[in-house]
C-alpha cells in the first residue's frame, strides 16, 4: 500500500504541473503539498492515509506537513498558545538537520557545478 498511496500522491503533483495552463512549477508544488498536508493534518484527514500508506504517505513531502501539524496540535495542548510556535520546529527538528546533514555530505562527496 505504500507504494500506491505514495505513487498517487506523486502523480496528483505531476497532473498539476502538466495539465494546468498557468506555468506550475516544482517550488508551487512543494509549498501546496506541505500546505496541504498541514491542512488535511488539521482536519483529521492524513492520519487515516499514513496507517493505510505508512511509508507512502510519510516520505513525500506532504507528510511534513503533516508531521508539522501533529507537533503544533500537541503541543498547543502540553504548552498552550506558546506551543504553536515550538511544535512544529520540534516535530520537525530530525528530519531537518538528516537534510542539511545529508545534503552538506553529498555536497562534499560529489562536487556539485553551480
């Protein structure tokens, strides 16, 4: 199942780049889909998705939003309105720092041209 809900997730991004007349760009695509996964988050509606598609449903970059939202909503209720502000940063702080970690590696290993 993962591998469907994640290719389906993959193929609504790529329908929208291809088949809308405005130019759609990747950028446009990564802000709706970490705007929409907070959102669906929010409302109750990713949770069921991530225990259908695990994997599929976490790894593509709607699931950060996701993850964003879940850390803000608990933390708003451990810490109250300050909790907003620190949630999501906090939810989100390991998979940020493997990207930056990560990223700096491949940078060093590989020699990008730019």
């Amino acid at each position: 199942m993962a591998f469907i809900i994640g290719g389906l997730i993959c193929l609504v991004g790529q329908l929208i780049m291809d088949l809308t007349p405005y130019k759609v760009t990747p950028a446009h695509i990564l802000v709706g889909f970490v705007t929409g996964g907070a959102i669906l988050s929010a409302l109750g509606l990713y949770g069921p998705l991530v225990k259908i598609g695990g994997a599929g449903a976490t790894i593509p970059i709607s699931g950060f939003g996701h993850n964003l939202a879940q850390g803000t909503l608990e933390a708003v209720q451990a810490k109250g309105l300050l909790g907003a502000f620190s949630g999501g940063v906090t939810t989100g702080a390991v998979g940020i720092a493997a990207a930056v970690i990560f990223g700096f590696c491949m940078a060093v290993l590989f020699n990008p041209r730019g």
